[in-house]
C-alpha cells in the first residue's frame, strides 16, 4: 500500500477509477477472472477514463472561458478525480449493459470466434442475455417435481429485484407460482404474495436442481 501512495497521482487515479469501472462491468463473473484478467481490465477501464478525461481537457481549453486556465492545487486534484470517476462508470456501464453484447455479435458476424467470453453456460444466459423478456421459468428438480415461476402472475415491474435470480454456480431464487407434483401428475398453484401482500422469495441451491428450462422472448 505505501508502494502505491508514493505513484503519480495520474497512475493511482487510473487504478483507483479503474477498479471502480471493473467492478461495475464484471458484476456476478469477477470470481472466474484470473489475477491477470483483473489487472488488465482495472488498467484498460483507468486508462480510457484517464483518455476521455485529457480529450476533455483539450476541449475545455479551446473554449475561450478556460483557456490558459490552469489548475495545480488540491480543487484541480479533486475536479480531475471526480470526471475520471464520471467517465469509468460511464465506459463500464455502457460495455456492461451493450458493449460487450455487440463486440461479441461482431467477432461473431466477422467469424473470428463463437464464444462469447463467459466463463459458463449459465453465466452467458445471465448476463449475455439481460434484454431478453422472461416468460417463465421451470426448475425440473432431482425429487421429480417441476417448480414453475411465472412472469404473468407477478405483475410487470411490481417485484423487488430483477427475478429469477441465477448465479454462475446454478443456484436459483424465483417467486413460486405452480409445483408439478411427480407422484400423482398434479399442480398446486401459489400466490406470490402473503396474506399481507409482501413477495415471498424461494431459493434452491444447485444440489437440488437436476436442470432448468427457460421461456424468454425479445422485447417488442
């Protein structure tokens, strides 16, 4: 740590803004990225904030108002670290939510792989598929029975959180709307709701999920 206080203040915003950009654009998959992986997107998202921040600096003194202005002090130090901070977030955002998705679509289209960099299957439908609409979900577990969490019974933008939540092990949280039972072929339908109208939250760990079958559509 005092190896790093002793660095320039440019390098120490690239690594520090560059965290905070990793962070947000590996949200859920940081756990399979390497040491190496980690330290070259928290350089590449510290040294494009680190781009933008001097491309704004260069339009900021062509503008008569700032031109020839310069700041050398503590505020300088605080007005530099904040836009970096602005512009990490933004690149990570953008290549979380699309970047990443449409460089993918492209390496594709061009033929230079079919992979799209994800460590899993599941983590791939997580989150290289965050815009598809989700209709329903089936856990087929190991007992025999189906638990079935249907998007139609919830009520659009009415749950708390983005739901069903997956993670990169298999693990499963839905709100349950109908068991298919195995040892008489019936269904019991739940409300999601309790009697005081709170959405009631079930997880299954992946011990217990034999396999899972999604339902999902693009967007009108």
């Amino acid at each position: 740590m005092n190896d790093l206080l002793t660095l320039s203040f440019e390098l120490q915003s690239v690594l520090v803004f560059g965290y905070f950009g990793y962070c947000i654009a590996s949200i859920g998959h940081r756990s399979s990225h390497t040491f190496e992986d980690r330290v070259l997107q928290i350089l590449s998202f510290g040294f494009m904030s680190l781009v933008l921040f001097k491309f704004f600096q260069w339009l900021a003194n062509l503008c008569p108002l700032f031109n020839g202005v310069v700041i050398q002090d503590v505020m300088g130090k605080l007005i530099q670290a904040f836009i970096m901070l602005v512009f990490a977030i933004l690149i990570s955002a953008i290549w979380k939510t699309n970047g990443k998705r449409i460089f993918s679509q492209a390496l594709k289209t061009f033929g230079v792989t079919n992979e799209d960099d994800f460590p899993s299957t599941i983590a791939s439908i997580i989150h290289g598929h965050s815009k598809m609409t989700w209709d329903y979900i089936n856990l087929h577990m190991k007992d025999g029975r189906t638990i079935q969490s249907d998007m139609s019974m919830l009520g659009a933008g009415k749950t708390p959180g983005n739901i069903p939540l997956l993670d990169d092990e298999g693990n499963v949280a839905i709100y349950v709307t109908k068991i298919f039972r195995s040892n008489d072929n019936g269904v019991d339908t739940f409300n999601p709701k309790n009697a005081s109208g709170s959405f009631k939250l079930n997880y299954y760990p992946k011990e217990q999920i034999d396999s899972l079958e999604i339902c999902w559509r693009v967007p009108t």
